[in-house]
C-alpha cells in the first residue's frame, strides 16, 4: 500500500528534485522536506562534512537517516531523497513502500550542465565523467523504486509539478 500523502522524489543530483519539490509542494499545498535538511538534522552536519570525515559508507548511512526522517514525518508531504539511497536494497524497500516515489530522469547531458560550477563532493574537475561514472548500474534501480518516471530534459518545472499532482489524483 503505497502512502498517498507522501512523494518522495529521487534522481541524479541535478535532476531538480529540490526545484521540482518546491514547485510540487506549493502545487499541492504540502510541505517540502529538502535532502540536505534532512541529512544535516540527522548527523549534525552537511553532506560534503559527512564525505570527507568519514568516507563514503557513512555518507550512505547519513543518507539513510535522512530518508528515515521523510518516512517518519507526518504527511501531507513531498520529500527530495539522496540520489544514493537506491544503492541500499533496505532503502529501496523502504522507499518504494513510503509513498509515492518519483524518478525524475535526466540525460547525462543535462545533469552535467546543471551541476557544473555548484559545490558537490563527487564531481571533482570533470563533473560529466563524474557522473556517468556515479550513474553507472543506477537506472534500473531508480526504475525499480519509482512509481512515476517522469524525463525532465528541458522541461519548466511547473510542468513536470503538474504530471505528477495528475498522476496522484
């Protein structure tokens, strides 16, 4: 049974689940629950902080907390989540049982040059090679988790608000 007072919405960092759940959320009229909230409420820090202390297996697990707290709240809500959490089978689990998740599906292309000049801590000087390399094995796991694939390629954001709240009634 799918949670219908919750979208949690997952994709590559520059897919535009913070931009496209604002949009949602004020759509709706739900709250919005940001990822990197979330992370920083359940380790006391940021993302980049969690990365280079303790490596990446405790970024998973912070990223693990945070969706822990967009499970937890209570809804009517929409929730950007880690593009990391679908590597976990427990998380996907979670994730697609939680609510309504949607996979907001970016060329590489596009999230290139989305994140292109942003602080993220896996882009490194060539942020496209970074992310192929981070989205490698990655589509059919989103695939597997999502409820709604929706492609976001040049498309407003208000757009891809509306298919989704469509896609909800």
């Amino acid at each position: 049974m799918i949670a219908a007072d919750r979208v949690l919405l997952v994709g590559m960092m520059g897919s535009g689940k913070t931009t496209i759940g604002r949009a949602l959320a004020t759509l709706l009229g739900w709250r919005y629950l940001d990822n990197d909230k979330q992370l920083r409420l359940a380790t006391g820090t940021d993302t980049r902080t969690v990365q280079e202390r303790e490596g990446e297996q405790a970024l998973r697990r912070a990223e693990s907390a945070a969706l822990s707290i967009a499970l937890s709240e209570a809804g009517p809500l929409v929730a950007s989540i880690a593009a990391g959490v679908v590597l976990d089978p427990l998380d996907r689990i979670r994730l697609r049982e939680g609510g309504f998740v949607v996979w907001l599906r970016a060329s590489l292309d596009t999230l290139a040059e989305r994140v292109a000049g942003t602080d993220r801590p896996w882009l490194g000087a060539d942020p496209a090679a970074a992310l192929r390399d981070l989205y490698a094995g990655r589509a059919e796991l989103y695939q597997a988790a999502a409820h709604l694939v929706v492609d976001v390629d040049a498309v407003p954001a208000e757009s891809i608000a509306l298919r989704i709240a469509a896609a909800l009634s």
